[in-house]
C-alpha cells in the first residue's frame, strides 16, 4: 500500500474557507483503480498558522502515480488554480510506502432485538 498526503499551512482568518472548499468539491477518487480512502484532517484550533493534510490510501504506489497522470488529476488541479489561495505557500508533499498495518478486530453483531 501506499500513503500520500499533501500538508498545508492556514491561516486561521482563511480555516473556514480552506475547510468549505475541500468539503464542498466533486470529488473523483473513487473512480480511480487502487484508490482506498481519503480523509481530510486538521490540527488543534490552537495552532497559527493551523496544520491540515490531505491523506489518501492507495494499493500500489503506481495507482497514486496513475492518478497523478489523469484528466481527473488534471482537473481537480485546475479548479484549485482558479481560486485565490488559501494557504501560505505551497502544499508540502509526503508519500509513504505502508510496511505494516493493524486494524481494530470487527465488532460482534448486536444480539437481535
């Protein structure tokens, strides 16, 4: 598996802006193969400027890299082009190949009324 995450820096005036836009958008990841989950995650309110990153799972390293390659890629990039900019800087790129993963066991089913 593979994880890539994008980590951008917020400016707490620009937060509920920054949080519209990402939870607003027409998201196509779910078309892409290999493509596992996505979650959009934030640091503490405390923080100036305020920490979120963008985190996504992928089977192979080669799915995320095929999605980088795409006209979905393309355009969700280009709708991020368009808008003024709510971070400061650029987003801070990280990619990680998974080397072991645990799961919470799944919970016994309730008993039937």
């Amino acid at each position: 598996m593979f994880v890539a995450m994008n980590r951008f820096k917020v400016l707490r005036e620009n937060a509920a802006a920054f949080e519209a836009m990402w939870l607003a958008r027409n998201s196509t990841l779910h078309q892409m193969p290999g493509f596992m989950t996505f979650q959009l995650l934030k640091t503490s309110d405390d923080a100036e400027p305020m920490l979120y990153s963008s985190y996504t799972l992928w089977a192979r390293k080669a799915d995320f890299e095929a999605w980088t390659r795409s006209t979905q890629f393309r355009a969700s990039h280009d709708r991020a082009e368009q808008r003024a900019p709510l971070s400061v800087g650029q987003p801070q790129f990280e990619g990680f190949e998974v080397l072991q993963a645990l799961s919470a066991p799944l919970a016994p089913r309730e008993a039937a009324e």
